[in-house]
C-alpha cells in the first residue's frame, strides 16, 4: 500500500504500540472502582486516546460492564452551539440502549421504557442556558435566586433522578449479569473548547450517578480555552481556578504514556506496509530520526510516513537521468528535519 490511514485502532491484536498493558490496568481498576467516577484520558491530539479507549471497550464487552460510546464531535457538525450539549446527552442514553440491545442485555419493562423516552426526551430539548446556568451549582443543594434559577435545578434534580432510576432497573434485572455502566465521550479536544466545557459541566450535574464510570479522551488545553470566558486569560495568578475545576470533574487523570509507546516496532510494520524493508540494524537509526524531530505522536509518525512513501513514489517517476540513488534512511530523516525545524532545512537546501 502508498498510504497509512490515521484510524484508531479497534482490537488488541492491532496494537503495534504495546499499550495493552495501561489498557488492563485501567479495565482492572475501573471494573473494581467506587462509582460515581470520572476518568480522564489527557493528551494532546493524536497521541491514542481512541485506541485506549476501543481497548477497553474491548475489555469490558467480556465483562459484565454496560457501555455506552459517544463521539462529541458528531454532535457539534453542522449544528448551532446550543444544541451540542443535549445531542451529546441523549446521545449516551440512546447509545446505552443499542449496545445493550446488540449484546442481548437489554430486559428493561415497559415502565422503565417509558421513564427512558422521558429521559431521552427531556435531553434532546435541553437548553444549553439550563446546564450553563448551574456552574459550580449543587443540585443537590438549595437554590438562591430567581425562579427561573430554581426550576432549571428542580428539572435538572428531575432528569438525574430519573436517569438513576434506569440505571438502578438495568443492574438490578436479575435478567441480565450487567453490574456497572462506563460511558465512553470521545473527541472532546475536537469541538470548540467553551462546547467541551460544557459537556463536562453537564456530566458533572446531570450524570453523577452511582453505578456509573466516565471515560473522558481530553486535552487540558483545549479545556483551558474553553475556560477563559469565565476566568480570563490563564496566567500564575489564577491558574488554581482553571485546575480546581479540572480536577472537581476528574477524579482519575491518567496521561498518555506516549513516552513508553514502542515505536520502533510500530515504525517498522507502518513502514513494511508502505513498502519499505529496512535490516535489523537499522531499526535503531530510523527510530532515533523520529525521536529526534517529530516525536511520538502517532497521528503524526502516520503523517510522516504518508510524506516519506510520497517522495519514494516521485522518485519512482524520475528518469533514469535525473534519479539519484538515494539512500533511504538518508531521506528519511532529512525529511523530519523538514518537517520539524523548517529554517534548518532551508539553510540545508541552500547550502547543498
């Protein structure tokens, strides 16, 4: 093949990184954990916060865990903000259901069917002032204010109670083994960051329910942004606000071991199916260019091996004249360097 596709992976026998380990340590612990709780995936972009999480989905659909997956960013394409947080909300139930339907684990009766339309219902027309409005507000608690305040906390102390009910009715339907529910929210580092913000605070107030665990993928920056109407700028000052309210939605941060991915054995398959065998000696050399410019990042080693085949194919097309016997490791690393340090390049070029 000329080209690597940047899809996350699905199954553990697609793990060319060798993070199956970090994945079995987060499905021991979330599976023996106190509920409700919240884990946070953190990485910037492209690092593998999709492929932990698929590995875990992998894990639990074995377990008796109920999952339920939403992908953030389909719910922010193509719609005006104030409708992304309730799609995303409805989303996790409607979801919910599927995946317990495919799994024949879904024996919820007919009064529970009816509290979970109302549920569903409730959410789909949710405004987002309801939930933006209850920032750092107990639901729990009594409410100060206007009236408009106050019913927004009822209907929210409402909507928790009854989603609570469906999934006290799940886990205790001697019917089927499920015991606990993880919710997967995927891609919110990819939907703009006062939305990503958001969601969270809608998590927080509306789906802390026992019972449950929250498997958040996550780039504190992008939350940082998004943060930045309510405390300004970040800065030495008030950077304990922006971290107190990370750390009062995440119980569990866990960041992405990109440090300790194997590379070199992902370098070597990626760049077998584009075509390129290198020797056993080599393996070293062409995993060093690529700790030296680009980085571990997966999104962007597959980004650079698209460039690398590109240029092994122009190569292909040049005459027999103009074709110059290249070395690839050569071209391989001069090519991180284009890449990565630009100016240096270009004095390269201009010198050479």
């Amino acid at each position: 093949m000329s080209s690597i596709t940047d899809k996350p992976i699905s199954l553990k026998s697609e793990d060319l990184l060798k993070v199956e380990k970090y994945s079995l340590a987060l499905s021991n612990f979330i599976t023996r954990s106190d509920t409700p709780i919240t884990v946070g995936l953190q990485g910037e972009w492209g690092t593998g916060k999709t492929s932990l999480m698929s590995l875990l989905l992998e894990d639990f659909n074995k377990k008796d865990i109920a999952c339920s997956w939403v992908n953030t960013w389909e719910y922010s394409m193509f719609r005006d903000a104030n409708e992304t947080t309730p799609g995303v909300l409805r989303a996790m139930l409607e979801k919910l259901k599927k995946s317990c339907v495919d799994r024949g684990v879904w024996t919820l009766k007919d009064e529970t069917q009816a509290k979970f339309k109302s549920a569903a219902k409730f959410l789909g027309g949710l405004a987002n002032q309801i939930v933006a409005n209850q920032t750092g507000i107990d639901v729990k608690g009594a409410a100060e204010g206007i009236s408009g305040q106050e019913k927004a906390i009822a209907e929210i102390a409402e909507i928790k109670a009854l989603i609570s009910d469906i999934i006290n009715d799940l886990i205790n339907d001697p019917k089927n083994p499920i015991q606990k529910v993880v919710f997967f929210v995927d891609d919110l580092d990819r939907i703009p960051p006062g939305d990503a913000v958001e969601v969270l605070e809608a998590l927080k107030n509306i789906f802390d329910i026992p019972k449950c665990v929250f498997i958040l993928a996550i780039d504190y920056d992008v939350v940082v942004k998004g943060l930045e109407s309510k405390f300004g700028p970040k800065t030495e000052e008030n950077e304990r606000e922006f971290r107190s309210f990370f750390d009062k939605i995440i119980q569990v941060p866990f960041s992405m071991p990109t440090g300790t991915y194997d590379i070199e054995n992902f370098l070597v398959e990626k760049l077998k199916t584009i075509g390129v065998e290198i020797s056993e000696d080599d393996k070293k050399l062409y995993t060093s260019a690529v700790r030296h410019t680009i980085g571990f990042n997966p999104r962007s080693l597959k980004r650079y091996l698209n460039s690398f085949s590109l240029i092994n194919h122009l190569k292909e097309v040049e005459s027999d004249e103009e074709a110059q016997q290249d070395d690839d490791f050569m071209l391989f690393a001069i090519l991180g360097i284009q890449i990565s340090y630009p100016k240096i390049f270009r004095l390269l070029s201009q010198k050479f």
